[in-house]
C-alpha cells in the first residue's frame, strides 16, 4: 500500500494516456505548489474520475479524506505469470538428448535418448536396416522433417524424436550413407 502525504491540496484531475497501439490508461493527478503527484495507474477511469471527485470535494469541504491503493491483484498475477514462464523453460529444458552411433566393428547401431527422465536404448544389428527415409510434419506455416531408419522388418524407428528442416536432415542421411557406405 503507498502512503503519501501532501500538502496544500489544489486540484485533482484525471490524466488520460494513450498508448502506441492506442489503449489507454488513466490515472489521478493531485496539483499542488510543489508539483503534480500520481496516484496508482491500473484502474478504470470511472474509479479514477470517483477518486478524484472525492479529492476536490474533500480541498473545497476541509473534510478528512481517505484514499487507500493497492497492486496485490497485479503481483498475484505477475507471480502467476512467471510461474508459467517456468513451467514451459522447464518443460523444454528437460527435452531428451539423443544420440544416434553406428559401429561398423560390431555390426550394431545404438540409438541413445537421455532425458532427466530416464534413458533409453535401442540397438539394431546395422544388416537389419534396410535404408533411411525421411519423414515430414507439417507445423503451422512450414514442413519440419526426421530421419528414421526403416528395418528389414519395415519398422521404422527414428533417429531423432524432434523434427528440423530437411537441409539438416539430408545432411545427416548423406554422413550416414558415407559412414556406411550404403
């Protein structure tokens, strides 16, 4: 709650503030010889106007006057706010990490996907795959694409869960198939 104690009250008006967009914003002015002092901003300007009434009724009746504000309403939803900005820097934070290794030595592919969650491992003999193919989603205004491995079985497993453009991924297929020599 902000306390403030003036002196020599004037006037009281109501400021109107447009913003770039064009929303406004209202707020009392209390004028005194030492300048114009704002009370809070965040109200509608019929609540302001009603402050501002009862300002100039109390400089022209010589009345006491009280006028109490407060943000807690503002701070609750500032904190709420946050808590959802944490909530989805969380969410993505914790997104599994993969890695996808191939071994020509032991005939094997090991695709490994770590998250704060657990881990998992999958693991192929390399003669079980029959080539790589890619496979596209499409987001709201573009493609996003993934490599998956199709088996001999024609269960198709990817390499990566997250899609990416499709440079990125016939990048990854070329390195593949110069590994493999596929």
């Amino acid at each position: 709650m902000e306390k403030l104690k003036i002196f020599d009250l004037q006037e009281a008006y109501v400021l109107t503030k447009t913003g770039s967009k064009g929303s406004k914003t209202y707020q009392v002015m209390i004028l005194t010889p030492f300048g114009d002092f704002a009370l809070l901003s965040h109200l509608s300007y019929q609540e302001n106007q009603e402050i501002a009434l009862k300002i100039n009724d109390f400089i022209n009746s010589g009345h006491s006057l009280l006028v109490q504000q407060n943000q807690r309403n503002y701070l609750f939803f500032l904190i709420l706010f946050t808590l959802i900005i944490m909530a989805i820097a969380a969410f993505f934070g914790t997104s599994p990490v993969t890695i996808c290794t191939f071994y020509k030595s032991i005939d094997k592919v090991f695709i490994e996907r770590k998250s704060l969650r657990g881990k998992q491992i999958i693991e192929h003999p390399l003669e079980n795959i029959l080539r790589f193919d890619i496979q596209e989603k499409q987001d709201k205004y573009s493609k996003l694409y993934r490599v998956v491995i199709v088996l001999k079985s024609f269960k198709q497993i990817p390499i990566n869960p997250q899609y990416t453009d499709k440079k990125s991924i016939r990048y990854a297929i070329y390195r593949i198939h110069s590994f493999l020599k596929f």
